[in-house]
C-alpha cells in the first residue's frame, strides 16, 4: 500500500538543494521519508547506493534503516520489472555505507593509524571494560592527592562530597570528566583567568550574554506583537502601554550593561496595572500569559545570576578559581592515566574516535584537511537519521 505523503514529507523527498534538515516528533515519519529520498533518488536520478553515506547512532537503528532501504528496492524491483538498476542497487546494499556515525568514524581512522599514534591492531573496548578501567584509574588518582593533602585539592573534595567520602568524591569527579567528554572538551576547559574589568563582560559569561539576548529579544518580539493585536481588537491605550512597556523593558536587557547596572534594572522591575478585560479575546489572553512568562522568568534571572553584589560575586569566583584549579589538575592527572591504560592496551573509545576524526579531518584554523577531502570525495550523498 502507497504511502500517502504530506505537504511537508513530500517536500523534504523532492528537494534538490544541497542541505536538508528535517525537524519532526519521534514517530512522525522521518526515516520513512528519508529511505523513499533515497529511493527516488535511485530510480529517478541515478543515484548510486554505493556513493552515499548515510549514518544513525545506534547499532539496531542502522539495521532497521538497512532492512527498511532493502524493503523499498524489492518493492520497487516488483513494480518496475525491467529496472535492472534496482537490483545493482540490492547486490550493493550489503557492503553500503550504512552504519553507525562512530563505526562510520572507525573505517575512517584505521587506515591512518600512524598518523594517529595509533597501535595497527587498535579495538573499541567495550563500556563494561572501560567503566572498570575508569572507577580503579580515578580511585588511584584521588588515593594520591589526598596522600599529598594539598589544600586546594581538600576544599575540593569537601566540595564536591563533604567529609571526605572517598567514594562519593569519584563518582563526582567521573561525573564531571564526563560531561566534559560530552561536550568535547578536555580539562584545560576547566581554567580561566582573572578578568580585570566588568565580570558580564568576561569570557566565561559568553553563555549567559547569550541566553539574556534571547531571552531579550524573544519577549520583545511577543510584547511588540501584543501591541499591534491589542489595538486591533480596540483594546483601552492602558493596555497597549502596558504591552509597550514590556518590549522596552525586555530590550533594554539586551543593551550593554555591566553586572552592577543589570543587577539594579532586574531588581527595579515592576508590572504597571492591568485592570481586568471583561470580553478576553485571544490577544488579552496571549498578552497575560507573557507578562506571566516574562515576570517568572525576570525572577529567575534574578536568583540564578544577580542574587550576589559584585564584591561578594569576586570573592565567590576567587574561591571558584582555586577550586577549579584543584579540579583541572586532579582530572588532568586522570585523563593522562586514562589515555595511557587504554594506550597499552591498544584500545579505543568513543570519546576517542571522535576527538581523533577531528583531528584526522579538521585543521587549526577550521578547514577541512586532505583526509576529510578525500572522505567526502567518496560519497555524493550523505544522509544523518537521528
């Protein structure tokens, strides 16, 4: 039975551009739509199974994704019984690029062993081996620096678990290694320096700078859409100064302000009156609720950032800075052992294979090396299902 494709679906299997995202709820038909693109891509413009790559992150989805590519050629062969293309396409199905991103990444890295400082019979060790490898490596590292009682390293691990539960403090330390592998980041990611100036200025609050210009823009924009739709709908100017009010407010966040001056505007901010709407038409309810997000998420703002005064903020980040330094040397120490087990055991992880295919595949400066040029010159299409 065909499938009836929507508006969207179709237009995702006709695109002829380059890049393609498609966006959906899981079970809304995303790898449905993505093996009929490949099979109209086949049968309509000669494409070969042979040049695409197309990956997933886990073993069974490629699998699944496999069989599923498999399913539509057959189907296809039984409706156009004198394509013999087709069943070029099904011989070479089974030695296609369809497979997970990191076995995707291991093909790749292999033949550059060398290059990599890589031992030539390298394996993936399995997550039971490496979990083993990680709890006795970082219970030696933490034995050691409590040995030395450095006092950094003390204010720590009172920290992290409090009287010095030993056990508690590697599954923290693990903790916090991990999600910097998450990331992609090593331990240098850890350090910052002293910032002489305006600490909302500084390079560690990039994050935050970020999040308040969203949030910044993305309320000016409902406040700003509440004015027009309010005096559509004949509403009283004291609701459209109202909705005014907020969109300056909600901008101003954006401007350039020190921590100081921020902290004040976030603690000067007020809700002008808002008497009651007798008819609440749509554009009084929208308006309501985003006086109500926008005052939740002032209030937020308030306590998650700007609780402190800047002098009690430095005093906090000086403490901060010497516990963190504890911290980089301690899963610095870590990641060097780590890297070492593995070394001598001539294994691999996921973590690896992902740092070492950037290295294999990306320059300093960005560009792509001559690895990554001949990868890619390998494939004409390259599909991603998540």
């Amino acid at each position: 039975m065909a499938i009836k494709w929507n508006e969207a679906q179709r237009a995702a299997i006709d695109y002829e551009g380059k890049s393609l995202l498609l966006s959906a709820a899981a079970g809304s038909g995303k790898t449905a739509t993505l093996t009929q693109r490949i099979l109209e891509l086949i049968i309509d413009h000669g494409a070969d199974l042979s040049r695409m790559l197309i990956v997933t992150f886990t073993r069974d989805a490629a699998a699944e994704l496999k069989v599923k590519i498999a399913n539509k050629l057959t189907e296809a062969m039984a409706d156009n019984p004198g394509l013999k293309s087709l069943e070029k396409q099904i011989q070479k199905l089974e030695g296609s690029a369809i497979s997970t991103t990191h076995s995707f990444m291991l093909s790749e890295l292999r033949p550059h062993f060398v290059t990599l400082s890589l031992p030539p019979d390298f394996s993936v060790a399995d997550e039971a081996t490496l979990s083993e490898m990680r709890r006795e490596i970082m219970l030696d590292v933490v034995n050691d620096f409590f040995d030395e009682g450095e006092s950094e390293f003390l204010r720590l691990a009172d920290t992290l678990a409090g009287a010095r539960d030993e056990e508690m403090l590697d599954e923290a330390l693990l903790y916090v290694w991990d999600k910097l592998m998450c990331f992609g980041k090593n331990a240098e990611f850890l350090l910052f320096d002293t910032y002489e100036g305006d600490f909302l200025l500084s390079s560690p609050m990039e994050a935050l700078r970020h999040e308040l210009d969203i949030m910044s823009r993305h309320f000016a924009d409902q406040f700003a859409i509440a004015a027009r739709e309010l005096a559509l709908d004949g509403a009283t100017e004291k609701y459209a100064a109202g909705a005014s009010y907020f969109e300056k407010f909600a901008l101003s966040i954006e401007e350039n302000r020190g921590y100081t001056e921020l902290r004040s505007h976030l603690n000067d901010f007020t809700e002008p009156d808002s008497p009651r709407m007798k008819n609440k038409t749509d554009a009084y309810v929208a308006y309501m609720s985003a006086r109500k997000e926008f005052r939740e998420t002032v209030r937020d703002m308030r306590a998650r950032y700007f609780s402190v005064s800047e002098e009690e903020l430095s005093l906090l980040l000086e403490e901060n800075r010497r516990i963190n330094r504890a911290l980089y040397r301690v899963i610095s120490e870590f990641e060097r052992r780590f890297s070492e087990a593995k070394r001598e055991k001539g294994k691999v992880d996921y973590n690896d294979m992902e740092r070492l295919a950037v290295k294999l595949f990306v320059r300093e400066d960005g560009s792509p090396t001559p690895e990554a040029e001949a990868a890619a010159a390998k494939y004409d299409h390259i599909f991603i299902d998540e």
